[in-house]
C-alpha cells in the first residue's frame, strides 16, 4: 500500500504545470470573452452610476377597492421583478413601500421609458368584437378601401393568424351603415343584460345596465354612442381615462393607432376571450409573410375554443362587425378581421412592431397580467454623486487593507509572499472578468455592498493561503525536508480550506435567499470570490508552491525564504537509546 501512495505524491509534484497551464487558460478565455463582448467594465449599480427611481400608486377598479391587499402587491411585484429583472441578480429593485405603493429603482444605461412601461403595465389582455370605428376626430364609420393604395385607416400590417385563414383588412366587407352599428351597439348591450352575456364573464352575473344608467339597454346604447361622438383619442389625458373602470363584460371605449399612425377611436363589445386564456406569448421575426416583428400567442384549451366560438361569430357579420380588437390595457394594437372561424389554437399579433416592443408585449403576457392597476406617481433621476464619494472611500479602505495584508506576508513569510501576492493577483483577475461578463449574461451590478463583498473576500483568501503555509512550516518543525513536506501538508491543509469556504459559501448563499435588494449583492458576491477562492488554491497556488519547492532557493531554507529550518525552530528527528540497566545485587551463598 505504501507504494501506490509514493508513486501518486510523485506523480503529483512532477506534474503541476498542468493545473497552472489550465488556470491560464481559463484566464486567457475569460479575458478574450470580456474584449469580444465589449463589457469590458462591470456593469455599476443605481448607487454607483445613478439611474431613475419610480413610484407606482395601486388604483382600485370600481367596486373593487379590497383588491388593493399584501396578497396582490407581493404578486405585484413579484411580476415587475420578473419583468425588469429577467434572470439572475441584478441592481434593479423593486419593493413595496406603504399599503399602495411600489418604489421601482432602475440603473443608469436601462431604457428608463421601457423600463417603465415594463413595470407599471397592468398587461390585461382582452379579445374584443368591433362594434364602430374611426379616424379619431373624423365622422362615420372608418372603412377600409379596396383600392391597391389604401384608405388612411388601412392596416395591412394589423392582422391575427391561426396560420393563413384569416387576412389582413386591405380587402375586407363593404362597411356597416351608422344605423347597422348603432343597431350592433344595442344588441350587444342587450346580450349583456343575459347571464350568458360574455364568454369572459366568469362569474355568471349579468348587470342588467352596463353602462350605470339604470335605462333600458337603447337608452345605454344612445349613451355610449354619444360618448363615442365625443371621444377625442388624440388628446393623451383622454387616452389615459377612457375604459376606467368598464368591466370586461361590458363595452367599451378605447383607443389604438393604425399603420398610418393615426389615432382611431372604437366602441368594443364584451370581452369574449381574456389574457389568462393565453398559455404562452414569444416575439417572432416573421420574414415569410414580410409582416416584421410579430408576437405569437398560443391558447390554452378553453381559450382556444372562446377564440374559435368568438370568429365564427363574427365572420359572418360585416366590417367593422367582422373585426376583433386586441386590446392591451385599454389600447387597441390590432383590430383584424376574419372570414372564418380559427380553430387552431394559436394566434398573431402584428402591427407597427420592431423588435424591442414585440419583446417587451411577449414579456408581459408571458409574466401575466398585475393584479392591480398602477399610475405612475413620480420617475426621478437618482445621482451617482453620493455613491461615487462613498465607492472611493470604500475603494481607499480596501487598498489600505490589502496593503496591510501584503507587508503582514512580507513580514512573516518572507519569499512564500511571493507565491501569496500572485494568487490574490489571479483570484483579482478572475473576478473582474466574471464580474465583467456577467453583468450583459445575468444583468450582475456592481454596487456598494457588492464592493464590501469583494473587499472581505480578500481575507477570506489569504487566510487559505496562511492555512497552508502554517501546514508545511509545521513539517519542517517535524524536521522534514522541503519537498515532502509540501505533499504531506496539502491534504490537512485542503480538508480545512474546503470546510472554511463551505461555511462562508453557506452563510453567502442563505444571505442571497432570505434577503432582497442591494444585500443580494454583497452576498453574491462573497459567494462568487468563496468559490474563486477554492479554484485559485487547488489549481494556483497549490501547484505554484510544489515548483518553488524545487528551487533551492526554498528547497535549502534560505533565511529569506520564509521556510527557514532554523529560524523555525526545527529539530532533527530523535533517536531511541536504551537507557543503562541498574546493576543487581545478589547474595553470597
């Protein structure tokens, strides 16, 4: 058994070059990803970089002012984290701050109108039937011409597929007269007033007055209609209110521009199919049909056959009767129209998309609908001045430490901090480049905290190397010769090196999970270098001591070595002697 041992700690020390060719390269790589992906700088957090800062009020539908609760702001914002956020740490933040509010905080370099859009999008998606449309500001139904060029209110591009059944409306119907629409209006008010109303209706209770006139449903529809009369879609203060409040089993105002960009103003009939029907949303780039950027929607059971029940029905109405409008939080972004039913489960929304916001409508979807509805209170920008002063201060602190930790080696271990000074070098470099690399890859920020983490992981690391310094100092006290004594003190060394980082790894990773904000970034951090840390002492600095121990430099205990034998106090191994027996005494006979 003896045998197999000595061959394998001869085969260790012949061959360390293996570990520090496979650390280099390692390094080499990282380095030539950071340069190939331009980050060549970590990505800095709102404290350090500045950013904006925005606050959201929860706002009760009508009736429903106990919606506002703990339950559904943590769901809140727990969707806006996800939206914002994506995977993975990062420095934005998202908390709740009273009873109704939400305090998002974005960093600098985030798009921070997107990035608005993003959190404070309720994301109710609704499938609606046209009932009347047009120009805002203009008179009469908008229809579309046939003609090639195309009537200002012609959407070639606002069309939804379930493959190529349904068509853009470029060729629809002759359009419906104003008496067919108001006729439309009535019917829908008054299917309303039926428990079987609306498809999307889950509750099964018809108001017998949608629109809160108490009248009779020509009454509501006269109402409604002169509101539609009104309704100007270009005033932005309009937009912003019209729907307020309108259940999906009622109908509706709303808004939307077309492929001209116009604003176009509609009245919508009772959600018939709702955004909880949609099982997933992806944005496609949809170069077959040349429509550009498209989001794709796939239903779920139920809401596969709400779809197909809902263009039966209006494939056999006229324009605009024959279109439905997709509708995002009270905006219309499509309003195609069918000439039969679509069965296939699956639909398209395409419109004046590129690619950013055909993202953005399929992240949403995707997350789910708020909750809740928020208005933005306030969006202010945060300066980096404050973090910038505290970062420097922080910085001169940590290099006065590091310089501290260098004179202690220099002092103490004389040549091995040599060995010391280049580890913490390679661990340096290693975590700059992740840091770097992983801020476009898990959107990392480096902010303050994260800094902290990455002063103290200096401790933590040189404390490895002091571990097994002390290991091999205390053979050569045994009086063992360099070399063997490098290979017998690495296997107690690394047992308490793995249980050490183990344990702040543990501490890092429990931190990571219980709390939120910017301690994530500390405690990320402090697990990433514990990790590092780990690599640098089993393929760095483990290897890089076994050659050293060639040199006689080290290997004859030169008294700037730091192994000196006798400034260690080593002695040589004792030798048994057999101690003089006592001489006996006998009688004489």
């Amino acid at each position: 058994m003896a045998t197999p041992k000595k061959g394998r700690n001869a085969s260790a020390q012949s061959k360390p070059g293996r570990s520090l060719a496979l650390i280099l390269i390692a390094i080499v790589a990282l380095t030539g990803g950071m340069f190939a992906s331009g980050h060549t700088k970590p990505r800095l957090g709102i404290d350090l970089a500045g950013g904006t800062s925005i606050t959201l009020r929860a706002v009760p539908e009508a009736g429903n002012e106990a919606a506002i609760n703990k339950t559904n702001m943590d769901t809140a914002v727990s969707i806006m984290e996800r939206r914002v956020n994506g995977l993975g740490v990062s420095e934005s933040e998202v908390q709740t701050q009273g009873r109704e509010n939400i305090i998002v905080n974005i960093p600098k370099g985030t798009n921070s109108e997107q990035a608005r859009k993003q959190v404070g999008t309720t994301a109710k998606l609704y499938f609606r039937p046209v009932l009347a449309t047009e120009i805002a500001g203009g008179k009469g139904t908008a229809s579309p011409s046939p003609s090639p060029t195309g009537s200002p209110t012609d959407k070639p591009s606002g069309k939804a597929t379930d493959k190529p059944e349904a068509t853009d409306k470029g060729s629809a119907s002759p359009s419906a007269s104003p008496t067919t629409q108001g006729r439309a209006v009535t019917d829908a008010l008054k299917a309303d007033a039926t428990p079987s109303a609306s498809a999307s209706d889950k509750g099964g209770k018809a108001s017998p007055s949608p629109s809160g006139s108490g009248g009779t449903a020509e009454d509501d529809a006269s109402a409604l209609q002169a509101k539609y009369a009104k309704l100007d879609c270009t005033d932005e203060k309009t937009r912003s209110t019209v729907g307020d409040g309108v259940k999906a089993s009622d109908p509706t105002l709303a808004c939307g521009k077309n492929s001209q960009g116009q604003w176009q103003k509609y009245i919508l009939g009772p959600a018939e199919v709702d955004g909880t029907d949609v099982d997933k949303a992806q944005a496609v780039l949809n170069t077959q049909t040349g429509a550009g950027w498209t989001v794709t929607m796939d239903f779920t059971d139920g809401g596969a056959k709400k779809f197909a029940n809902i263009t039966g029905k209006l494939a056999q109405n006229q324009s605009p009767q024959n279109q439905f409008a997709i509708v995002l939080d009270g905006e219309v972004v499509s309003d195609p129209y069918v000439r039969q039913a679509l069965t296939g489960g699956n639909a398209e929304i395409s419109g004046n998309f590129n690619q950013q916001s055909a993202q953005d409508l399929s992240n949403m979807l995707s997350y789910g609908a708020l909750p809740l509805t928020f208005k933005v209170d306030s969006m202010t920008t945060v300066t980096a001045a404050l973090g910038g002063d505290q970062l420097q201060a922080g910085l001169i602190a940590g290099a006065i430490g590091l310089a501290l930790v260098v004179i202690y080696l220099l002092a103490y271990y004389r040549g091995l901090s040599f060995i010391a000074i280049l580890s913490l070098l390679v661990s340096a470099a290693l975590t700059y480049t992740l840091m770097a690399l992983l801020g476009p890859a898990i959107g990392f920020a480096l902010n303050l905290p994260a800094v902290c983490g990455a002063i103290v992981a200096i401790g933590i690391t040189a404390d490895s190397f002091i571990v097994y310094f002390e290991r091999v100092r205390d053979e050569i006290r045994e009086g063992r010769s360099l070399r063997p004594a490098v290979e017998r003190a690495w296997p107690r060394a690394r047992r308490t090196i793995l249980v050490s980082d183990f344990v702040s790894f543990l501490a890092a990773a429990v931190l990571f999970i219980v709390t939120v904000g910017k301690v994530q970034g500390f405690a990320f951090t402090l697990g990433l270098t514990t990790l590092l840390d780990v690599v640098v002492v089993f393929l760095f600095t483990k290897p890089l001591l076994t050659l050293m121990a060639r040199r006689p430099f080290f290997a004859n205990g030169h008294k700037w070595s730091g192994l000196d034998p006798k400034s260690l106090g080593a002695q040589p191994p004792l030798r048994r002697t057999r101690r003089p027996s006592a001489p006996v005494e006998t009688k004489e006979a």
